[in-house]
C-alpha cells in the first residue's frame, strides 16, 4: 500500500467540502462538562440549558432620577398650578410615601413602599420641605418591574451556546456565579522533520514554527495544547509520539504527509488505525489527511508554513468546535477590489493571500495579491491582511472585481 501511494502521488485529490464532511462523521463532542467561575467562561461552551433564578430586578426600581410618588397625587399638576407634595427625609429603601408626599430617588433606586410612580428630576422643583410637581404622571410610568429585564424561570441559553462578556453580565445580574462548560479538548501538536531545530539553525536546518503557530491556534479555538519538541522522520519515533497523545481527545501533526520518501507519516498512521482521508483539492496545502486510531482523530497538516496555517484554519479549527458542539462562525470579511488577476487551477479551491489597501476618496480598498505559490514563504501569509477563496469551478478572479478578503486571523 505504502508503495502504490508514492508512486501514485496524489491524483485523486478529495474535495474540501468533501472532506470536511467526511471528518465531521468521524469526530464527536467528547461530551465532559464542568462548573467554571464567569470570570474564567469568556468564549467557553455551554454545556447545559441556562434559565434565570430570580427576577431582574427583584423588586420595582426607579428608571429615572426623581421623586416617588402615588400618581393619584399629581394629577392636574401643570407648569403654571404645580401639585406640591412634602419632601420625606429618607433613604428609598427606607422611607415610606404617604399620600401627598414625594421621596428623592435615583435612577436604580428601589421604589419606596407606597409609592408606585417616579416623577423626573426635570418636572419638579424641591423648596425647603416640599416639592413641586409640574408635570402629571401615571401609575407605573418611569418606574421598572421585578422582573422587567429578565423573569424567574426565564431561559436563557441552550447547550452550545458560545459564552460573550455580554453574557457573563447578564449571567451574573440573575445571582450566578458559575456556568456549566465543556472542558476544553485536549490536543497534541506534533512537528516532524529531520531538518527542524528550535533555534540557531545550522546548514540544512529550519527554526521549527508550525508547532508553535498551531498550539496557539488551538488554544485561540477553545482547545488546550500540548506542543512536543520536533520528531525525526522515523517510524518508531513517529509511532511513539502519535500515541502519547491518544489519551487526548486530538493530534494533530506538520509536516511528512506527502508522498517523498521521507514522508513516513501516512504509512504509520495506516498501521496504527485507518487513513479516511489523504490529498484534498486545495492550494496550497494539498498533502492534508486525517486518520482515526483508537477513537482519537489524527490530523495531518503539510510541513510547509502556509500550508500548515491554510489547513489548521480550513480542518483543525471546525474539529475543535466539533469537540465541544460549539457551531463554527463565518470569517468576517472586507469587500474589496482586486488589483491584479488572481489565476486558479480547475477543481482546485484557492486562498490567494492579500493586502488590502485604503485610498483617499474611495470606499473600497484595492486588494493586492501578495503571493499565490509559495507555501514556504511564511511572510507572505503573516503581513497579510487575509485571503480570497477562488471556487473550485472558476480558473482565477480577474483584475479590477470586487472580491470578499476573508479575516480568518481576527477570528475565533
């Protein structure tokens, strides 16, 4: 098998959508929960039904700053007749307002018993001990229900619901202090290569990035990384590092996914489980494939930085939403016109790396193609500002069309 694959290299490529399909069959939610503190649950997963404990707010409040009064007592008060009222001398929460009587409350304040209007700061004038009235108002009017901004019982999120600041606020107005959660999945970065060091490379040696880059591209994606040192191109040490990380929930490695004569990685993984997917009709980054052994998916993303980021943003990211059931969100985007022609091989699905440029007077940046070949060229994809996808049908995107620049950095 591992001789028929090298010497047929990849002409049957499998098609992105195709793929990711086939690894959404292949992977699922590992299901574990626990109980975070909010502060800790920006970006987490719900993993359970959200409802309210408690009325917001618990008892009626005053939406305005002004005094409490029974509304009865300001009806015919007009700018020239003003109601006048006796000013209680006491804080909300403990004065009472009696008929004919109005009690300073501000915006928040809870509503003195008895009183079940607020009159506003701008309508009414306090003279010694009394205050005068210039305007009428009706029973509940400038005041806020229990319960007006969220009910007891109501429901509030569902399972796989992303968790936002907005939400831990809210969250925290109804009296909770922790949230159910999916644990974060579990996943181990491998980078391999012979040629690969951490620092000071010599002749014939390459500073190792991939396994830095996609570490924290997981943990962006709400996963927790193990990122091991570079593995040499060797089956058993190829072997040993795959299955440390089966007790995880992913692996994912870079590099030796191809069909050279070093790229050993299919041929292990094969003995180890089984290859569902191996060459996908995408540039650059074809050599992608994923396997399954022993339950856990194993992710091979190519060895060459680009590639390496095309892939992790195209299959890695979706797999770690998968872990924990949380949906995947579009990439924002920027219209934008295309400076130069972007050329597309038929059946291939191409990310053209641009820069996008603002011009005085024009609302739409030019777009500039900083490379299209050349998944090596790590520059090219860092100084960028984003990609345009070219579809599988079309052979390239002419010059001077406006095209949507994908920000798959800035997204989660």
């Amino acid at each position: 098998m591992s001789t028929d694959r090298k010497q047929s290299g990849f002409k049957q490529r499998t098609r992105v959508d195709d793929a990711l399909a086939a690894l959404r069959d292949a992977v699922d939610p590992h299901g574990r929960a626990e109980e975070v503190p909010l502060a800790d649950a920006d970006g987490r997963t719900l993993a359970a039904t959200v409802a309210s404990p408690a009325d917001v707010p618990s008892a009626p409040r005053a939406a305005m700053d002004g005094y409490a009064v029974r509304a009865e007592d300001t009806f015919g008060a007009a700018d020239r007749s003003p109601e006048v009222l006796r000013a209680v001398d006491a804080e909300p929460t403990e004065g009472t307002v009696g008929h004919g009587e109005a009690l300073r409350v501000h915006t928040g304040s809870a509503l003195p018993e008895g009183a079940d209007a607020v009159v506003m700061i701008e309508q009414a004038e306090a003279i010694a001990d009394e205050v005068e009235v210039f305007g009428a108002v009706a029973e509940g009017e400038n005041v806020a229900d229990a319960g007006e901004d969220v009910s007891e019982g109501q429901h509030l999120y569902d399972p796989g619901h992303v968790l936002r600041p907005s939400d831990l606020g809210l969250l925290k107005s109804v009296g909770l202090t922790e949230v159910p959660v999916f644990e974060r999945p579990q996943v181990t970065v491998i980078p391999t290569g012979d040629e690969l060091v951490q620092a000071d490379p010599g002749p014939g040696e390459t500073i190792e990035t991939n396994g830095l880059t996609v570490a924290r591209f997981v943990e962006r994606w709400g996963g927790e990384a193990t990122e091991l040192a570079p593995v040499e191109d060797d089956e058993t040490a190829l072997e040993e590092a795959i299955r440390s990380g089966l007790d995880g929930d992913l692996v994912v490695t870079s590099g030796g996914s191809s069909v050279g004569q070093r790229d050993l990685l299919p041929e292990v993984l094969e003995e180890l489980g089984e290859i569902v997917v191996h060459g996908v009709a995408l540039k650059p980054g074809h050599p992608f494939g994923f396997a399954v052994v022993e339950d856990t998916p194993v992710l091979m993303l190519p060895g060459y930085p680009v590639a390496t980021i095309v892939n992790a943003v195209q299959f890695l990211r979706p797999t770690v939403k998968r872990l924990t059931d949380a949906p995947v969100p579009p990439h924002p985007t920027t219209e934008a016109r295309l400076e130069r022609k972007i050329a597309s091989e038929p059946g291939i699905r191409t990310f053209a790396r641009v820069r996008l440029e603002h011009h005085e007077g024009d609302p739409v940046p030019t777009a500039t193609p900083t490379r299209v070949s050349g998944s090596g060229v790590l520059s090219s994809v860092a100084l960028a500002d984003g990609w345009v996808v070219v579809p599988e049908a079309s052979e390239g995107i002419d010059g001077d069309e406006i095209v949507a620049v994908q920000h798959w950095e800035g997204d989660r």
